[in-house]
C-alpha cells in the first residue's frame, strides 16, 4: 500500500536556509591549514524559547568556567574563549591530533529583546546552559474578559 505525503516547500526552504548558514559558519570559522593552530573557531549551540525565557546549550568540553566571556550587547548573545594547546613531548610520537586548540568565538541574534542583568549560567559535563528571560515588554499578556453583569470570565 502507498502513502501519498504532503509536499512542504517552507519545510525544504528552512532545511535549505540551514545548510547554507552552517556552510558560511564553516567557511569563516574553519581553520586555514588542516593542521593549523591558535585559529578561530565555532561549536555547537542549541536556542529553545519558551514564554519567559530563551534557553541556550553550547558544548564547552574541557572548559574552565572561568575562562568563558560571555556577553550580551543589542540582543547578541556572544561567547568566546580559548584552550591552550599542550606540547608534545620529545620522547612521544604524534598519530593523530584532532582536538582544536585556540581561541573560539559564536555569536547569535536574539529575536525578542532580553534583560542581560538576570541571565543565569551554569556548567555542567561540558555543556554551558545559559538562561536569559526575555524583557517584561515582550512577555504575553493575558487580558481578563468580563461578562457584562460585572463578573469575570477569563482571568488574565
């Protein structure tokens, strides 16, 4: 038996638009040389938004809490730090070497404005979550409706 499945061409144009912005990420934030060191580079974040607050997961592995920058200016979220390279030693032969050392920077527009006063941060398994409650004026308001003899019908 055949399924007949709905085309979704704003589905296709949304998976479309996200290859070519990560294509661009790559191409600015990839290292020169294959091999190169102390180059700028991405990583990986997650933005989910509820009603209140806007969630941000960025993958820091290794990370010392204390050497993350993290701000926000004009409703830009912008993390930034840098991991130190370790020598190798004389008497040891390098096989493989695919861990990135050097600094690393993301930046992201947030859609609704923020209070940056009250963002909450923590750290855990290397993964930096970021709490960031949108501004009072951009939170849905619910309107009381009254019935007219006085009483109410929905609670705001």
């Amino acid at each position: 038996m055949n399924t007949m499945i709905r085309w979704n061409p704003f589905g296709e144009m949304a998976r479309m638009r996200n290859e070519i912005d990560r294509l661009f990420e790559d191409a600015f934030n990839a290292p020169v040389g294959k091999w190169e060191r102390n180059s700028v580079w991405g990583f990986p974040l997650d933005v989910t938004e509820n009603e209140d607050t806007f969630t941000v997961k960025a993958a820091v592995p290794g990370m010392n809490p204390d050497d993350l920058e993290i701000t926000i200016t004009d409703n830009v979220l912008t993390i930034k730090g840098e991991t130190q390279d370790e020598e190798v030693r004389d008497d040891e032969k390098v096989h493989l070497r695919e861990r990135r050392f050097g600094s690393f920077m993301r930046s992201i527009s947030l859609p609704t404005p923020v209070e940056s006063d009250n963002v909450e941060a923590n750290m855990e398994n290397g993964v930096l979550t970021l709490q960031i409650p949108k501004a009072e004026a951009v939170k849905p308001k619910r309107i009381a409706v009254h019935a007219g003899n006085g009483t109410t019908v929905l609670e705001g």
